[in-house]
C-alpha cells in the first residue's frame, strides 16, 4: 500500500468520496456535516486493509437511523431487549440490569464513541425498560458520550424521560417531533429540557 495512505487525513478524504446513502438526510434530518455513506462500501473498505478500518468503522456508525444495533451489540436475550416480559415494569428493568452488569461493555463502547448522530423513534421497537436499564448500568454518564446531533421522535411522553441518558457534553442540536406529543405534556417536557441544559 502506498505509503500516503498512511496519513489519516487522506484515509478520511477517500471515505468522504464514498457513495452517499440518498435517503438518510431525508428520513433522518441529520445536518449536512453528517457522514452519510453508504455503510456497506464503508465496510468493504475497513476489510480491505488494516489501515482503512478505523476510519471506516467511524463513517460506518457515524450516523445511525435506530439505537438498535447498539443495543444488539451487548449480546441480550432477544426477548428480554425487545419485548416486554410482563406486567411489572420494575421486575423487567432489574432483569435487564441482571443482565447487562455480565453484558460486554467493552464491545459497545467502541462502537458507541463513534456516533455523532442518531435517529430514535417508535420505529427502533425498543422498549423503554432497555433505555432506564441501560441508563443504570453504563459506565458513562452519557450512553453516546460522542454524540453532536439527536433526532427525538418518540410519542410516547415516558420515553421523554430518557433523553437525559443521550444528552452528553458534545450534543450540540436535539430535533424533537412534538407532532404527536399531547400539549398536557409539554410542561414536563420543558422540565426535562432544563435537566439536560442544566
């Protein structure tokens, strides 16, 4: 290989040349700064040489339209992370935290200091309990301590609560969907806001 290949900032400049994924800007309204390439030529390029995978595995997680491959990556029982296991919400998350205190921690550190932006929606079938559970078990106080741009777009007013598990030093724009966010909650909704600004 070519010996300026060696130097980061021409790695990063071949990634940046990288085919985009046309629809991610659109479904995600990530800003133009996001990384939007198309994650499969991005991990062509990480196995085609050693020297190719760190910046390619940051523009592969860079920006993420669901927090579930994160979750994924602490090897949880399918059912206890995506299902809700019974009718005792308290029960679940202590079987969650259970679990996840045997979980790799590792593994999903590296992989989540290099996300800068996030989508979380209704659509990422993730239930709430796996958001609180993580929130008490991480070694962080920010579940994405990298992240710069979070698009919120939950409707259920509980889920609210857990934004102050993303909200790090770094995050720097929240997009909140208020559309379907019954305006009785907006007052909680604003408190929530001074917790993360505060």
């Amino acid at each position: 290989m070519h010996r300026c290949l060696q130097i980061t900032e021409i790695v990063l400049e071949v990634i940046s040349f990288l085919p985009k994924e046309p629809y991610t800007t659109s479904v995600s309204r990530f800003p133009p700064s996001a990384v939007l390439v198309r994650k499969r030529d991005a991990l062509a390029l990480a196995l085609a040489s050693k020297q190719f995978l760190e910046p390619a595995l940051d523009a592969v997680w860079c920006s993420l339209l669901s927090f579930k491959p994160l979750l994924d990556l602490l090897d949880l029982h399918a059912t206890t992370a995506t299902e809700h296991l019974g009718n005792d919400e308290l029960s679940d998350i202590t079987m969650l935290v259970e679990e996840l205190e045997s979980a790799n921690w590792d593994r999903y550190d590296y992989y989540t200091r290099r996300v800068r932006y996030i989508k979380m929606s209704d659509d990422d079938k993730v239930q709430i309990m796996s958001y609180r559970a993580l929130g008490l078990c991480s070694r962080q106080s920010s579940l994405l301590p990298n992240l710069r741009f979070l698009h919120w777009d939950h409707w259920d007013v509980d889920f609210f609560y857990c934004l102050t598990y993303f909200s790090g030093p770094r995050l720097a724009s929240l997009t909140i969907n208020l559309d379907k966010l019954p305006e009785s909650h907006y007052s909680a909704l604003f408190n929530i806001f001074l917790a993360i600004v505060g």
